[in-house]
C-alpha cells in the first residue's frame, strides 16, 4: 500500500465514523423531541383536566374568582442536574374578602316592600300566595316584586315566583 491508499483509507473510515457519529446524535435528538412531545400533551392533558375541576369548583361556590389557574402553575423541565426534581407545591391564591363571607340583610325601602320581605324566603313563593298573605292589591304586590327585582333584593325564578336574594 502506498501512501495515498492509507491516506484515502483514513479519510474513509473519519467520514464513516463522521457519519455514525451524526446518525446517533440525531436518534438521540429524536427521542429527546419525542420525550418533550410527550410531556407536553401530557401537560395539556392535565390542564384540561384542572380546568374543568376549577370550573366545577366555582359553579359549587368552592374557589374564589381571583385564584390561581392550572396555566399559571410553573412547570418543572428536566435539566441536566441529577437531582430528583420535585413537584412545585401550588398554593391558592385566595382573596381576604372570600375567607369569611357573612350574609347583609335585606332592607326594605318602602312600607310595600317592607310588609313583601318578611313573607319571601330561600323557597319560591307564588304571586298569588304573596297576595292574600300581604292583603294588598296584587297591581301592588306585582309592582313592588319588579321594583324590588330591579334593585337586586328579590328574583323571579318563573312560573311568577319570588325569592329573596341573599347579598353576601
């Protein structure tokens, strides 16, 4: 062999080994994109998933408007420290004002409505019922329900029934 044949050899099996070199950084780019890929649908997953419980929370009265949703959570990406990592401990942000909630009273304004509060309660209660316990004329008793609907005291929960609204 001359020198040119060793030569032309060793460039040969440089690029070879150039060549499995790459092959193999690229399977492991693969399977670290694949790894990512995973993790971030499982992610979505999972916030699908705390979403519908917050939402399920808040229709219940369970978790206040003002706290933490699952987006803003921080999320811990693997690096190469090989500590273990551990789960970020997710702390509800909750308002002072939501902590204690007391029920104000309902006040009423006119005499009409003072003698219409007392026999509205958390029940529905139908007009006509309002009207021969009131002893008032029901133009009156309708009246004073609309009026005391529009300033939020009472609610027509249909069928011409009426409950108080408590104010929290």
């Amino acid at each position: 062999m001359n020198v040119h044949d060793k030569v032309a050899l060793r460039q040969l099996a440089l690029r070879n080994a150039l060549v499995s070199k790459k092959t193999k950084i690229e399977a492991r780019r693969e399977r670290i994109l694949a790894d990512v890929n995973k993790m971030v649908s499982e992610r979505r997953a999972l916030d699908t998933k705390l979403a519908m419980l917050d939402e399920l929370l808040r229709s219940r009265g369970g978790i206040p408007t003002g706290a933490v949703r699952p987006s803003e959570v921080p999320v811990s990406i693997p690096g190469p420290s090989p500590a273990p990592l551990a789960a970020p401990a997710v702390e509800l942000a909750i308002p002072e004002k939501h902590k204690k909630r007391v029920a104000r009273a309902v006040i009423a304004d006119s005499p009409e409505e003072a003698i219409l509060l007392p026999l509205l309660g958390s029940e529905p209660t139908h007009i006509d019922a309002l009207v021969k316990a009131s002893k008032m004329e029901v133009a009156a008793v309708g009246s004073t329900l609309i009026l005391m609907e529009m300033k939020g005291k009472v609610k027509n929960v249909g069928g011409n029934q009426y409950m108080k609204v408590r104010e929290w």
